[in-house]
C-alpha cells in the first residue's frame, strides 16, 4: 500500500506524516523541496490480543507506505512535476487546514477545508482532462492512417473518459467495465486514485473528530466512491507521540479520545484500499500480512509463501 500524502503549504500535513512513519522525515520540513518517503505499522487491536496470547519471540505488524510531497502554493497545484509526482502512488491523502494561527496563516488567507478540497479535485480533474485529450488526438491521427479496432475501442472510451471529466467529475465517479478499467490503468489517472481527505483541526475543535466531515463543511464528500473523510489534530498527535503508553492513555482520557487520530487515518486509507490483514501465529512470530479484500484462504497462503 503506496499513498501520497498532499496539500497546501502551512496545513500540517508533513507532521502527520512524520507521526505516522514514527519520525522518518524531516525534523523541520518548511520549505524543503524534495520527496520524503517512510513506512507506517497499521495498528491492529487483534495483532495485540494475538501477540499476547502466543507470547512470541517478533510481532509484525502490517506496513504502509506514505510518500510526504513538499508543501505547495495554490498556483502551483497545476504545475506538471507535482502532479507528476502523484500518479505512482495507490492512494491520495489530502490533509486540508481546520485549524486558525496567527503565525502561520493560510496560503490563501482565510481557513476553508471545503474549497481547499474542491481546489484540489479540480486540478486533478484538469490533468485527467489535458492528458486524456493529447491521447484522443494521437489516437485520431493514427486512425486516418489505418483501421485498427483496438485502437477504435480506446478511442471510444477516452472520448466517454473526457466527457465526464468536462462535467468536472472526477474518474472514480465514472462506472467502467473489467476490460475498460485495463485500458485506462496505463493512464494512471489522478482523479480515479482513492481519496481520503484529513482534515487537520485546531485543539479547540478535537470534539469534532466524530463529526469532522459536517464540522469542516466536508459533508458532500461522504458517500462519494472511494472517497473517506477522517480528522486528526496535528497538535495533539504530535504531543501523543512524545508520551509514554501510558501517559498517552491518561492524556486521550482527558480529551475524551479514544484512539489516536493517526491510528483512525491508518486503518481508514487501508479500508479505501480494500485491504484486509491476515494473521499468521506461532512462538517465533506473529505476523499481519496485508492482503486484498475477498481473497481466499488458498490465495492468501500464496502471499506468505511468495
């Protein structure tokens, strides 16, 4: 599981990104320009209850991999190396800002989850567009030079592709058969990608994380096809990090929290994925496999043994 993680400068994202993978960025990551990679262990109340019957000499949990992408100003979402950026990733985690600082204030003046999100469903939407067009022109030339039926299929299909995307709805929207979904992965479009939206709220709201999708003005976004809605506060998950089990129950019981909110993130982008972990057990290991949904015992034996 590969998902990268976007979204505005100033929104928070790099530190969720750094609490999930436990601290494998950079410590202060403003400005910087590159690409930060790290893996995050998807926590698993059944890994536990496992582990503590067996008693094992290694517990492994099931991994995810997070790619942090820099921080960008509202105009340089179009630009091609950042959507470039994004199409080898399986999933899209975009953190929207929920939360007022004086210091830090938003890019675009004002904190507004909804039209942050929408902004950025828009350029990929737009990159879906451009790049669907340039292939349906290729396409057009070659069929004046030849008949080809296949060609005349991918044709057809990219046409119907364009047309949704000019209605400016994105590709996961868009109902495709088994056969037309193997044409158009090559394609790696943006806006078919699953998408989890985090948005990243103030202290003060952290009552919220039930409602978030209401609360931040994201309601439309739930029940949309692979599309999650979750929250996290930033803050409170890096103070977390810093503390002793624990310490850490105590302080969650405080807030009234009953998980980490990173913990929610985790197992969210895992179930947009469609995964599920498969347990094997003994005294030298207890171990969660990550394996698609649906697949059967035979099947998933073949994933450990390969």
């Amino acid at each position: 599981m590969k998902s990268a993680i976007v979204g505005l400068k100033y929104t928070g994202k790099s530190t969720i990104f750094n609490i999930l993978t436990r601290g494998q960025g950079p410590a202060q990551p403003s400005g910087r320009q590159e690409v930060v990679q790290g893996v995050a262990h998807i926590p698993d109340p059944r890994l536990d209850r496992l582990a503590a019957l067996y008693q094992p000499h290694k517990t492994t949990p099931a991994t995810a991999q997070y790619v942090d992408l820099p921080g960008v100003e509202a105009d340089e979402l179009k630009e091609s190396t950042f959507l470039g950026s994004l199409r080898p990733a399986e999933a899209l985690v975009h953190v929207v800002r929920a939360f007022d600082s004086p210091v830090v204030p938003h890019p675009l003046g004002s904190v507004d989850p909804a039209r942050d999100a929408i902004n950025m469903e828009h350029e990929l939407i737009f990159a879906d567009l451009f790049q669907a067009e340039k292939r349906i022109e290729r396409l057009e030339k070659d069929l004046k030079k030849i008949k080809n039926k296949e060609l005349e299929v991918e044709h057809a299909l990219l046409v119907r592709v364009r047309g949704h995307l000019e209605e400016e709805r994105p590709l996961r929207e868009l109902t495709l058969a088994a056969e037309e979904e193997r044409l158009v992965r090559g394609f790696t479009f943006l806006s078919q990608k699953p998408l989890l939206v985090v948005a990243n709220l103030d202290e003060a709201d952290v009552a919220h994380l039930g409602d978030v999708a209401e609360h931040c003005g994201l309601g439309d976004w739930c029940g949309r096809p692979a599309v999650v809605v979750t929250g996290v506060c930033g803050k409170i998950e890096a103070e977390l990090a810093g503390l002793a089990p624990e310490e850490a129950r105590e302080f969650m019981a405080e807030l009234g929290i009953a998980e980490p909110g990173t913990a929610r993130l985790l197992r969210e982008n895992y179930r947009l994925l469609g995964l599920i972990s498969f347990f094997t057990v003994g005294k030298d290991e207890v171990r969660a496999w990550t394996i698609p949904q649906g697949l059967n015992a035979q099947r998933a034996a073949g994933v450990i043994h390969t």
